[in-house]
C-alpha cells in the first residue's frame, strides 16, 4: 500500500474516531430526551441580540426581560464571555430561535470539531495508534463528556483553545513558523474573548516561553494578543461593562442590575439592591460564628469575590491553599478524572512523556500548576471541573495506556495479530472503567429536578400572560434562565425567605408595584396563599407542580442496558 493511501486511511480513522465521539456525546439526551442542566446567561443574551439587536438581558431592576421588552426596557449587559454570545446569536439569527435539542446538537458539533484538532494534533505528534486511544478517553472522560451539556458556556471556547494548540504545536518547528504562531495567538485571543477565565492563560504561557528563552515564540504568539485583546476587552473591562472586573479587583459590580456576579453572594436581586445592608450585617455574624473553618473560608472566599470584604495576605494565603488542594484534588475524582485508574495512567503518561517530548511535558505541568495557582491565590476562584485541562489529561491517559501496553508486549513476547487483538482488548477494558464512571457522574446529573423547571415553563405557557408582567419565582438563578429561555417571559427570583421578610414588614404590595410583578411560581403552598391574599397577584403554580419523568423507549432501554 502506498504511503499517500495509508496517510489518507488513517486520516479516515480519524474522523471515525471523532464521529464516534459525537454519538457518545448526544446518547443522554437520546436516550432522556432533555438536557440535565439549565442554560447559560449567553444563550439568553443570544437570543434577545438576535431579536433585537441589543446586548441585554436584565431592565434597571434586575428583572429577567422577556426578549420582546429588550427592546423597550432593557439595559446594555455588562456580562462577560461577550463572544460566546455573539456567535451563539449569529446561529440564532441563521436557523432562528432554537430550542434544547437544538442548541445541544449544536454543542456536540463544536465540541466534535474541537476534538478533530485535537485528534490531528495528537496524529502529528504521536502518531495513529496514540491518536485513536487519545480520541476514545476524550471522548469518555466524565468532564469532557459533562462539558457538551453546560449550554452557552465552553463550547466556542474549547474548539479556540484547541485550535491554538493544534497551530502552535504543529507550526512551532516549521519553515514560516512565526506565522502559526501568529495564528495561534490570534485563536488563544479569541478563546479569551469567549471565555475570560483563560486569561488566566496569558501570564502562565508568557512566563513558560520566557524560562524556556522561545523568544521568537513569545513574541510571535503574544503580538496578536496583545492587539486584540486591547482592542475589543481592555475597553469594555476598564469602562465598567464587565462583572468580571469586580472579582479581579475586589470590588463591588458597577452595575446593581446585572446580578450574575453578586447572586454568588446574595439569595436575590431584591435583596442585593434594597436589603443590602442588613444582609451583610447577618453575614459577618456568621462570618464569626464558629461555624467551622471550611465553611468560614468559603464564606470570605464568596465575600471576596463580589467585593463585599476585602482580603489580606494571611487570609489569601489560608482561602488559597483551601482552592488550591481543592483544584488538585479533583484530578482523583470520579466525576472528573474517572477515578484513581485512570489517574495512575495519567501520571505514568508524564512519566512516559519525559522521554517522548520533555517541551510538551514541562508545558503540560506549568499550565496546569500554573493556572491552578492563579485561580486559588490571584483570582481567589473555585471551579468544580477541570474541563480546560480535558485535551492534556486525554492524552497523558492514552500515553499511560500505551506505556502499560508496550511493556506488557515485551514481557509477553507479543506481535502480530495478538499484538493488535491485545492491543484493542486494552482499549476497551480502558474505556470500559471511564463507561463505569460515566454511568455514576450521569445518574447523579440525571435525577430528574430540571423537570420541574420545564414543568414551570409549560405552565407560564398556558397562561394568558401580559407583555411587560413580571413572574416572580423562587427557583435559582440558573433555573430562572432556562425558564426564561423556554417560556419567554419576564421573571425575577425572590426567595421564599425574603418574600417571608417583605410580607411581615407589610410591604407585599409597594414592593410588586415597583417591579410590576402580577404572578408569582415555584412557592411552598401556604406561602403562595399568603403572598396571594395580601398583593392580590395570580399563582401559576406551586412547589407542588406535578411532572413526569421520560421514559426510554424498549430499544434505547435495551441499548441502555448493554452500555451498562
């Protein structure tokens, strides 16, 4: 066989590999019929700019516009990621307003087109074989696989940051190579754009290419950046049109309406923009209420976050170690990693990598050493995943698995057709114990409360609703957007135990009137009558609300059942 044809078959494979991929990462919504999680804030700015052509979301009272009163009421958003938004809107704008099962097919088609650059990247670096591994445990890994439902969230992002890797690791070596890099800083910049967390990106590679003295790198790579970045973000951070400048600086919002940041802090709108004061007051008491170090850390840690309280050294230093073991830990957890198995591969995988390609490795150890600091000790930030690590945890699993492989082969004496039947047997049994895991994350994500939500939708639906009437509910803030999203009115959260406040302050009717709320949803029953009773506003429904969990069809529980 010639080596054009077998380069093009194993290019085939690839595909193959990624199309796969795609499959396994629409199968939950195949075989559940819904997403088991709420949508992003973006998608909501997406579709509202594709209707309107403003950036909106919120009115000046933190009511959650109906896209139809954007126009009208809504104030310019100042939430970040402002690309994701953006692109998501130009979709919205092509196929028009999509719903679920729409936006999720679209999720898995970026995602899929990530893994192609990942995949390509891997072919050219470690060849087919290493390739096609990589693809199934990118595939597979809990975090990655979990990544493809947080709707409106990673998707533009990760298919950027891939494609920065893919031209910076390909294009590092070759003739012209300043403009791969040129090219790939321009995609890092985007991924940046979509998703401001990978600034934190920015200071760990300059530092790496710095110590490694790659001048021609590090200015080829960071000239793009630097344009683009202080072109289209450095405005809109400085200008005060970003929430994210709040958390960086330790400072309050600058705008009171746009509530994603300060609802990590306070339970609602109405009570970070009118009960502010006493809210706090209750929080420093249990700030200093002996509750228990963990959970007196991750109180300063929220109250840093929305500059509400200002952090010294010493509480830096013992709120960042907490972060920072906490970071760390995940990559043994199950609903991460896929448990301590795949772990022990992924750590002999840097072992092995050492004498592979030793560049790739010390840059695999600072970016993610690197980015964990930042985000424990500077950003002061906790995430619960570590999606953005997701390409080199695959590929430090697949060279673990491979290293296991080759020594079994030479211990063992195999070759040939039992090389390659061992070979695939080890490939399965490797997939097989993230499947394990996979099932474990998925139950937990599928435990059916989102239901309620569409519930809730369906029954604003069938409401003969004003435009310009405001829902107040008492779901999350997540939870109000997919409502939002679904049913297209305006809602605002008010939490039972602030509408229990504002009742027994006699305020129930100044209170709706200054928001115009005319309905109110997801209350506990004698809570709706007492808030009914004294505003005069409509129930839809109550915490009550009757829903049904989907069942599965005979062959996709039989399908179900064989992946199990």
């Amino acid at each position: 066989m010639g080596t054009a044809k077998k380069h093009f078959l194993k290019i085939i494979l690839v595909l193959f590999s990624v199309f796969i991929g795609g499959l396994v990462w629409y199968s939950p919504f195949l075989f559940k019929g819904y997403s088991p999680d709420a949508v992003n804030d973006q998608l909501v700015l997406a579709r509202n700019l594709a209707k309107t052509g403003k950036f909106s979301i919120y009115n000046d009272h933190g009511v959650l516009l109906a896209s139809d009163m954007i126009a009208e009421a809504g104030e310019t958003s100042s939430i970040g990621n402002k690309l994701t938004a953006r692109l998501y809107s130009k979709i919205f704008g092509a196929f028009g307003q999509m719903g679920i099962s729409e936006i999720i097919t679209v999720s898995v088609v970026i995602n899929s087109l990530t893994l192609l650059a990942y995949a390509f990247l891997v072919y050219y670096l470690f060849g087919i074989k290493t390739s096609l591994v990589f693809s199934l445990v990118y595939a597979f890994l809990p975090t990655n696989w979990r990544n493809v439902y947080a709707l409106g969230n990673y998707e533009f992002a990760f298919l950027f940051l891939s494609l920065f890797f893919l031209l910076f690791f390909f294009g590092r070596e070759r003739r012209y190579n300043y403009i791969y890099l040129a090219a790939s800083g321009f995609f890092l910049s985007l991924a940046v754009l979509a998703k401001e967390a990978f600034l934190i990106m920015l200071p760990v590679l300059f530092v790496f290419l710095l110590m490694q003295r790659k001048r021609k790198e590090l200015v080829s790579v960071f000239a793009p950046i630097l344009i683009i970045i202080s072109v289209f973000y450095l405005p809109s951070f400085f200008g005060g049109e970003n929430i994210y400048k709040g958390q960086l600086l330790a400072q309050a919002p600058d705008k009171q309406y746009d509530f994603s940041l300060a609802g990590h802090l306070y339970p609602d709108y109405y009570t970070f923009r009118f009960d502010r004061e006493d809210f706090l007051k209750q929080y420093e008491r249990t700030e200093k209420g002996g509750q228990g170090i963990i959970k007196s850390l991750n109180i300063k840690k929220a109250a840093a976050n929305v500059g509400v309280k200002d952090i010294n050294l010493r509480e830096r230093i013992i709120v960042g170690a907490n972060l920072f073991l906490a970071h760390v830990a995940r990559f043994l957890s199950l609903e991460d990693m896929g448990g301590p198995f795949v772990f022990s591969l992924g750590f002999l995988g840097v072992l092995y990598l050492k004498k592979r390609d030793n560049f790739l490795r010390k840059f695999f150890i600072w970016w993610m050493g690197g980015s964990i600091f930042l985000f424990s000790f500077v950003a002061i930030a906790g995430r619960n995943h570590l999606m953005d690590f997701g390409w080199a945890i695959a590929l430090l699993v697949a060279l673990g698995a491979g290293y296991v492989f080759e020594t079994i082969g030479r211990n063992f004496d195999l070759n040939g057709r039992k090389k390659t039947i061992t070979g695939v047997l080890a490939a399965l049994v490797l997939v097989y114990g993230l499947l394990v895991a996979d099932h474990a994350v998925w139950g937990r994500a599928y435990d059916g409360a989102i239901l309620k939500t569409y519930a809730y939708a369906d029954a604003v639906k069938n409401k003969n609703i004003a435009i310009g009437d405001v829902i107040a509910t008492a779901i999350r803030h997540d939870e109000n957007l997919l409502l939002n999203f679904l049913a297209d009115k305006s809602v605002i959260v008010f939490r039972p135990e602030t509408m229990e406040k504002i009742l027994a302050q006699g305020k129930g009717k100044e209170v709706f009137k200054e928001f115009n709320i005319k309905h109110i949803l997801g209350y506990p029953d004698e809570l709706s009558q007492k808030i009914a009773k004294a505003t005069g506003v409509a129930v839809i429904a109550t915490d009550k609300i009757s829903y049904k969990t989907t069942e599965s069809s005979p062959a996709k529980s039989l399908l179900m059942n064989l992946i199990r």
